[in-house]
C-alpha cells in the first residue's frame, strides 16, 4: 500500500510496478504521480477501522469514489447502499461511526474499501481488535467476498481456521521472513518447518 517502503525486490500489482516505473527499457523508482495511479487498484482495511469519525456512515463510503474515482454522488451513494446492504448494514448509512459496535465499524470499512473497485485488497489483522462473538461476523463477509473470487486478497491473520478454509495459498512468516508457504492442504497437514510445526500445534490444538 506504499505505507512503508521495502529495502529491496520489487512489487508489481496486476503486472505494474508499484515501487518502480519502466521508462523505455529503464526500470527507475516510482514519482509520486506513479504511486497514485497504482495505488487506485489497491484496497486496504485496516486492524482498527481508521473510519471517519465526523462523517456518517454513507458519506464513508462514497468519499474516495467520488474525488479519488470521479464518480458522481448520485452513483457513489448508490453504490454504497448496494455495498452496505452485501454487508448487512444496509439500515446503518445514516449512523455516525461512534453509534455502531467493533463489528459494524469493521463491516463499514470493509464497504469502503470495496467501494473502490480494487483489484489486489490488504485485509490486516481485521478480527484482532473485535471481541471475540463479532470476529464470525467478519469473517462470514470476508468467507462471501472469496466466494465472489472478484479480486485477489491478501489476508494476515491468526485466525487459523479461516485460512485454512479460504485461503487458495498460505505463507507463514517468522521473524519477518517467509518460512513456509504453499496450499493449505499442504502448510496445516504436512508443515516442513519447525517453526510453522510448533506454531500450528500451539495454535489448533488450543
């Protein structure tokens, strides 16, 4: 999401690259303009909702169609009750953040963040501040979202069951690196590293 730049590799989104930019048979870093246009394609939800706290519910949602995207506000508010409803907050759009539980905050910006049609969506740790009886709820949106398979998603998580049931691919990290990665048949039957072993013999047998 261009939040933290890496020390080295590249990324590319959908074949563009995100920290760099090709100029004729050149690869340089990426302008600010750059980074703008790539980053229309990437949504994020993040572990603490970052909803915005003065604007109802509604007005969420269509804030970044309408001056990132351009989009009139008669289509942006119909988009957004379209996406408030898949949700289940369709009776919510006139709310204040502050009216609504963990849940439905985090449904909200999950709303927002669909709202700009992107093509790659960064889910980070999106259960971890919810107590525990409202995590099903956004898990069952993000299970729906999967099932749409409309966009890839790129989920951390420690909800292990989740991912096992979800997730097309699983790669575990250890001290901020890759330690193991594969299918999810593979990664939570036959774990090849020690570390993804004792984690997940820690984790499910709990």
């Amino acid at each position: 999401m261009t939040l933290v730049k890496p020390d080295s590799g590249k990324v590319t989104v959908d074949g563009q690259y995100l920290y760099h930019r090709r100029v004729g048979d050149k690869v340089l870093p990426a302008n600010e303009k750059h980074l703008r246009e790539v980053r229309k394609n990437i949504g994020m939800v993040f572990q603490h909702f970052n909803l915005f706290p003065h604007m109802k519910v509604l007005r969420n949602v269509t804030e970044g169609p309408i001056h990132v995207l351009g989009v009139s506000r008669k289509e942006a508010e119909e988009q957004a009750i379209d996406l408030l409803e898949k949700v289940g907050l369709g009776d919510k759009h006139d709310a204040f953040p502050g009216q609504l539980s963990g849940g439905q905050k985090q449904r909200v910006a999950i709303a927002r963040a669909l709202a700009m049609k992107p093509k790659v969506m960064l889910f980070d740790e999106v259960t971890s501040a919810l107590d525990p009886e409202l995590v099903g709820e956004v898990l069952a949106i993000l299970r729906q979202i999967a099932a749409e398979g409309e966009m890839s998603m790129l989920i951390v998580t420690h909800e292990m069951g989740f991912a096992r049931d979800v997730a097309d691919r699983v790669v575990f990290f250890d001290a901020g690196r890759v330690a193991e990665e594969g299918p999810p048949s593979k990664i939570f039957s036959e774990p090849e590293n020690e570390r993804t072993q004792a984690f997940l013999k820690a984790v499910l047998e709990h």
